[in-house]
C-alpha cells in the first residue's frame, strides 16, 4: 500500500500539476495586491476619504498604496526562487536518475534518414532498409 502511494505521489504529472498550482496561487496574490492596492484607489480618487500614511501617494483623497504592491512583487519573486530551488531542482535530479525528464525541454527527436527510392523521411538513422519500399539504404 505504501509503495503505490509512492508511486503515486512521484508522477511526474501530479508534480506539475502542484508546481502550476503553487504558481497560481502567488500570481493570484499579486494581481489582488494590484488591485486592492493602485488600481482600486485610482479608480476610487473621484470622491474618497484620506488613508493611512506609508510608501504611499494621495490623488484625491485616496491611498495608493505602493508600498505593499511592491511587497507582493517581492513575496512573488521569493516564493518561486523557494519553489524552483525546494521542489522543482531536486525532483529534476530524482527523475534524472530514474532516466526520465521533467520540467524541461523536451528530448530531441532521434536521428533519421531518408529513402532514396520513396523519399521517406521517418527512417532510424541505422536503417539498412527502408520500411515503405523495401529498397536497400546505402
């Protein structure tokens, strides 16, 4: 039973999924950082009442609160330098080791070559004949 939960927990989807969740999750705190902090009270400066005082600026009686925008930009960049460097990079060198990638580029495609005769061009590079034509691969 514990080693299906292993098994389950080390595939490599469920990784990516989580990894694209956790992003989500920090990505969404910043655009609601945004929002709450610079685009609502500009949108709200038209008749507004004077906010608390910080890394801020006042149009009209509203607080943009730049200070805590760029804390959330801050908590971003931190919080995927901790996910890249605690998650993403050791499980990287786990799957690495069990010969499979992830969270990369993708393997190139294996050589080929082309039939002379058919023109085929979907041929292992050490074909000696061709899988169409049957012809002989010098």
């Amino acid at each position: 039973m514990l080693k299906g939960f292993k098994n389950f927990l080390m595939r490599g989807d469920l990784i990516v999924v989580a990894v694209g969740l956790v992003v989500a999750l920090a990505f969404s705190n910043l655009i609601s950082a945004f929002t709450t902090n610079v685009v609502t009270p500009l949108i709200n400066s038209i008749a507004g009442n004077p906010a608390k005082p910080g890394l801020t600026w006042f149009i009209n009686g509203q607080e943009v609160n730049l200070g805590a925008f760029i804390s959330a930009i801050v908590y971003f960049v931190i919080f995927m330098a901790v996910i890249y460097f605690v998650l993403v990079v050791p499980y990287r060198a786990f799957m690495a080791k069990r010969g499979t990638t992830v969270f990369g580029a993708p393997e190139p495609p294996p050589p080929t070559k082309t039939c002379p005769e058919c023109l085929s061009s979907d041929l292992p590079a050490a074909a000696t004949k061709c899988w169409h034509c049957a012809s002989v691969i010098g």
